[in-house]
C-alpha cells in the first residue's frame, strides 16, 4: 500500500514537473511570435484547414484559442474550426508527451491527418448559414506589454517579482537534479511487479534537463511582466495544482485499482462500453477528466482505439470560449466528431 502512493507521488511530481517546463517553453514561443503567427487566411479554404489543424496539435490551448477566435471574426470557417477541434487533445497533449513520446506522437499525427481530412470535406459541403457573434477578442492571452516585446527589458526591480524569480528557478535547478541523480526513476521492485512504467526512456531525463535549462535562461533575462503574468500566473497558479492534483489522484487510484483488481481482463471484456465512455467523457469542454484515459493508456490497461476516441472528442479548454459565442457551432462540431470518434475507433479494433 506505500509502495503504491509512493510510486503515485514519484509519477505526479515526474510528469507535472515535465508538463509544466513544455508549458513555460510554449508560453514563451507564444509571446515571442505574438502578432506573426497568421497572414491572410481567409481567401483559401485548404490553407485555414492545415494551419488551424497545425495549430489545435500544438500542446495546451493557446492554439485551439487562435483559432476559435479567427473563426469568430469570420477568418476562418466552419472547416477549420472542426480541424482544430479534432486535432487538440489540450494540456492532454503535455500529459501524452511525458508519459510516452513516441506512442503521444503517432496519436498526434492521426489526430492531424483526421483534422485535415474531416475539414476539407466539410468545408466542400458546408455553407455558412448565419452570422457569428464576435467578441474573442481576450481569446488571446497576449498582454499590451508582451505586444510592445516588454519582456526584453529584464528586472524592472519589483522585489514580488524577483521572490517568484528565485522560487521558480529554486524549483526547476531541484527538478533538474532530481532527474540527472535518478531520484524521480522508478524502483526496480515495482517495476518488476508490474507497476506503472510512465517513464522509461533514460534519454528523456537528459533532454529535459537541457530544456529546463532553458527555462532557467528565460527566467534570468525575461521582463517581470512575462515571468508574472505568463510563468507565474498562468503556468504555475493556473495549471500546476489541477496538474499534480489530476494526475496523483488518477495514478494512485489506477494503481490500487491495479493493486487488487484484474482490472485489464475487465478492459479487454468490455471494449466497446469503454470507448462509448471514453467519447461521453470527450464531450466534457475542460481538460482534466481526460486524464485518466491517458493514464490508463500508460499504464497498458486501455488499447489505442480508446485514447484515439476519447481525444478524437475531447479538446480541452479550447472550445469553452467558442461556447459563449456560438454554442450553435459547439453543439455542431461536437456532434461530427462524436461520429468521427466512434466510426475510426471501432474501425481500428475490427482491423487490429
């Protein structure tokens, strides 16, 4: 029983301490490209398909929020809004990334060939039939400041600012650490028990620790309103406590689950009840409840169709903006990839 909630504990701080440096690295790519990330959209159909689907398979929201936002100022169409719907898996995606890269990859590219191809077919068929609401415009959370490449001009000399400085780059070194001495690695004794193997791959620890050492470079020479507002707020307040709390609640009751029941042979039993669930969880506009399809999936209790449907249908936060300007096309694209989902999934399970 310890050895279950302590190997929950090893896996929660692993994973969000490697979801929350993807984040922080995101988040800076984000602001640096503010304002250049899109051109003339509007006058091709494809290109709207390919470019919003590109941007819902980029990690978190941010992208699903460009492009609910182009399509509520009439940039974009119907088409690419579902692209970029079936595309984003949300802060899902961090999740699948660190907990296994190669398979979070592969899931990642059918997700994009779907997007592009569901969205060149709609928009073939599709009309628009009525004029959508526009006030996204806080879609973007990109500041006055950020705009004006504030975040250039460093230590601006409020000490709130320099404290959270010092914590967060306190916490990354740590992180850092942790991973190259081999105190976050999972124990032989549970992996010969058949316990979770969330992480396996040595050379992650190494490439991580060169990107954390690229947040602490961030964190030494970004303004005090970048690492407020952006790192601090939005990335450590925002996403970091749902994060743990979501994926140490997941791991341990998996694993107890795991522990003292068969559970994969109840899996295997009741496959096509598990996908219906997975889609029924997707619908929920809001990351977090689809965690546990990705650790269940990580784990080896869930095969692949299972995943692909629940994030087939799920897209995070994205769509909770799109909701209170046109819950028409929410309810819409919702119902279209509940179809998608269904029929790629069971397809996948008849072909093995």
């Amino acid at each position: 029983m310890f050895e279950v909630l302590l190997e929950a504990l090893r896996s929660s701080v692993l994973v969000t301490g490697l979801v929350v440096i993807m984040m922080m690295l995101i988040e800076t790519f984000n602001v640096e490209n503010s304002g250049r990330l899109f051109g003339s959209l509007k006058k091709s159909g494809p290109l709207q398909v390919i470019v919003s689907a590109l941007l819902g398979t980029l990690p978190g929201c941010m992208g699903g929020f460009a492009v609910v936002s182009l399509y509520t100022h009439r940039l974009v169409g119907f088409g690419a809004l579902l692209a970029m719907m079936i595309a984003t898996a949300g802060d899902e995606s961090f999740l699948m990334l660190a907990m296994f890269p190669g398979k979070a990859s592969m899931l990642l590219l059918v997700l994009f060939v779907i997007a592009v191809a569901v969205g060149l077919v709609t928009d073939r068929f599709h009309k628009e039939d009525r004029p959508i609401p526009t006030r996204l415009e806080d879609s973007f959370e990109i500041h006055d400041e950020c705009l004006e490449h504030e975040h250039n001009h460093i230590h601006e000399g409020h000490g709130t600012v320099l404290w959270k400085r010092i914590v967060m780059f306190a916490g990354i070194a740590l992180f850092i650490a942790a991973l190259l001495t081999g105190l976050l690695e999972e124990g032989e004794e549970a992996a010969e028990e058949g316990g979770f193997n969330l992480l396996s791959e040595e050379w992650m620890y190494w490439v991580f620790s060169g990107l954390s050492v690229t947040v602490l470079a961030v964190l030494l020479f970004a303004s005090d309103h970048f690492v407020d507002e952006h790192l601090w707020e939005h990335v450590l307040c925002k996403h970091l406590p749902s994060i743990f709390a979501w994926t140490f609640g997941m791991v341990l009751a998996l694993g107890l689950l795991f522990h003292f029941v068969d559970i994969s042979q109840w899996m295997n039993d009741n496959t096509a009840l598990m996908i219906l669930l997975a889609v029924l969880v997707g619908l929920v506009p809001e990351s977090g409840p689809h965690l546990i399809f990705v650790t269940m999936f990580a784990s080896g209790l869930i095969p692949f169709p299972l995943l692909l449907a629940n994030s087939i249908v799920q897209d995070g936060h994205a769509s909770l903006p799109l909701i209170a300007d046109s819950k028409r096309s929410f309810v819409r694209a919702k119902a279209v990839k509940v179809v998608i989902a269904l029929a790629v999934s069971f397809a996948w399970l008849l072909v093995g």
